[in-house]
C-alpha cells in the first residue's frame, strides 16, 4: 500500500502538469484506491481542483484537473 503522503504529491505533480485524473488513473499510475481521499486532502491544502463526473460505458466517475492546466 502507497503512503497517502506520496499518492497525494504525484496527483498533484500531475495535476500541475495539467493532466486530468480518474480513479483508473488514480489506481494504475499511483497504486490508489481512494482518489476522491487523496483530492480531498490536497483541497484542504488550499489547492483549487476542479471536478466533474462523467459517464463511459453506464459507468459514472469523477475527473479533477486544475482550471487553466488542463489540456
């Protein structure tokens, strides 16, 4: 299992870079299961990540990015 600590700064890496996150990006990329967690915590840092959910194939899930990095 990943530290939260270390799942949490390589969301954020990416979300800098300007990537928007899923949780199967979450899981494949970071080895985490909890993303809207991990999104939670780097909020109450005063990071402002956007989200919103989006539907593939009947399954509905939430993307984040951060305004004005997303490409």
């Amino acid at each position: 299992m990943s530290d939260p600590s270390t799942q949490c700064s390589q969301i954020l890496r990416d979300l800098r870079r300007g990537k928007a996150i899923t949780p199967l990006d979450a899981l494949k990329n970071y080895g985490c299961f909890r993303l809207g967690a991990r999104i939670y915590d780097l909020k109450q840092q005063g990071i402002k990540i956007k989200s919103s959910l989006e539907t593939r194939r009947g399954k509905r899930f939430a993307v984040y990015w951060i305004e004005g990095k997303a490409a």
